[in-house]
C-alpha cells in the first residue's frame, strides 16, 4: 500500500498555486507561504519548482520553446590579430601604470618615514618628561 501523503514541495506548490488564484503575485505568494510555514523564502521559492518540474513544467513558470543552433560568423583572421596586437599594447601600458602607482606608494612611505624620524627626539623627550612625573 504507498503512501499519498502529499511532500512539502506539494504543498507548498498548491498553497502558492491558491494565493496566485486569489490574486498574489508569484512573489507575494511565496513570501506568505514562507511566513505561514515558518520556511525562507528560497526553501519555499525551490519547493515550488521542484514540484512544478515534477509536474512536468520547465519550473520557471512559463514554458520554453526549443532553441535552435546557429552557427557562430567566421572569423577574419585580420581582426583577430588586430585585437590581439590591442591587448598586449593594452598590457604594456598596465605595466607602466603599476610601475608609477607604486613609486606614488613609496613616496608617500618615505614622507611618513622621514616626518617619523624627524620627530623622534621631541616624542621621546616629551614620553620622559611624562614618567619622570609620575615618579
């Protein structure tokens, strides 16, 4: 003897099904559905397309039609030379774009360096100053 008890997907589906008869969209149906059923709104969302696939429908809603074939255009061999000569001139002057983004870094590395070194003796003599207060 099998057992009829509907699955969630089932009833998800049917409940959804009812909300959308009502006059919910699919949206707005699931998202109830989720909320009345204590589920995410993907759980339920992956329910319903389960159960329509099981159904026999694409589960996107609508059916799809069958895709034709086509054959990409040839390609001209000029062209793809072209574009390829373009993007290794493109690399070329990535390179020499990293190559100044870096000496911008280390110039700015070198100006904090130099303000840290430069304030070295005022900091530290101010630090001394602090301690030997609190002695």
């Amino acid at each position: 003897m099998s057992d009829t008890k509907p699955g969630e997907a089932q009833i998800d589906y049917e409940r959804i099904e009812a909300l959308k008869v009502d006059g919910l969209s699919n949206a707005d149906a699931i998202r109830k559905v989720a909320e009345e059923r204590g589920k995410t709104v993907n759980a339920v969302r992956a329910n319903q397309h389960q159960y329509r696939k099981k159904l026999g429908g694409s589960g996107a809603g609508t059916p799809r039609r069958g895709s034709r074939t086509t054959t990409p255009p040839l390609l001209n061999v000029d062209d793809v030379v072209a574009q390829a000569r373009g993007l290794l001139e493109h690399a070329l002057a990535a390179i020499d774009g990293e190559v100044e983004a870096a000496k911008a870094e280390l110039d700015a590395v070198q100006v904090r360096y130099d303000e840290l070194v430069e304030s070295v003796k005022e900091r530290k003599d101010e630090l001394e100053k602090k301690i030997k207060a609190l002695a």
